[in-house]
C-alpha cells in the first residue's frame, strides 16, 4: 500500500508543480468569475474540488467551493500552500 501512495505521489508531483506555477498568473478577477457561476461547467467543479481537498476540505460541493472562494484570504490560501507537505492520505 505505501508504494502504491509512493508511485501515485510522483505521478502527481508533475501537475502539482505545473499547478503551482500557473498559480503566479491567478488573478482575482478570475476567482470573481468562477464564484459567479450559476451552474459552472464539470471540470471547474472537480477543479475547485481538487483545490479545496488539498487545503483541508474533501468532498466540497459548488456551495461550500463558493463559500470557500468569498474567503478573502482564498488567494492567499493558495499561492502560500505548502506543496511540499501534502500527506499521502490527502494524495491518494
């Protein structure tokens, strides 16, 4: 099982790092947008999912990913995330 967690942590490390550097582009302008959709397209929903997994809140649904996004401190959350000390728990 951990060498399981260990190869799907390096698969994922690649994204992770790519994410990361397009989090130098993020705007809040283009935070404002996603939070005003109505009914926001598949992929931003498992996107905003996936970002609200890794800081500390699985399972969101586009409620509590609005909520989440009003957070003024939202942006801050994310460019200041610690990729280096994502638990295997929250990667796999």
């Amino acid at each position: 099982m951990a060498d399981e967690a260990d190869a799907t942590f390096a698969q994922a490390m690649p994204a992770l790092e790519a994410a990361s550097k397009a989090c130098g582009n993020l705007s809040k302008g283009a935070i404002t947008e996603v939070k005003s959709f109505a009914n926001p397209p598949v992929g931003v929903i498992k996107v905003m999912s996936a970002v609200l997994t890794l800081l500390g809140k699985p399972g969101a649904d586009w409620a509590m990913i609005r909520k989440e996004i009003a957070d003024p401190k939202f942006m801050d959350r994310i460019v200041c995330f610690d990729k280096n000390n994502i638990s295997k728990k929250t990667m796999v």
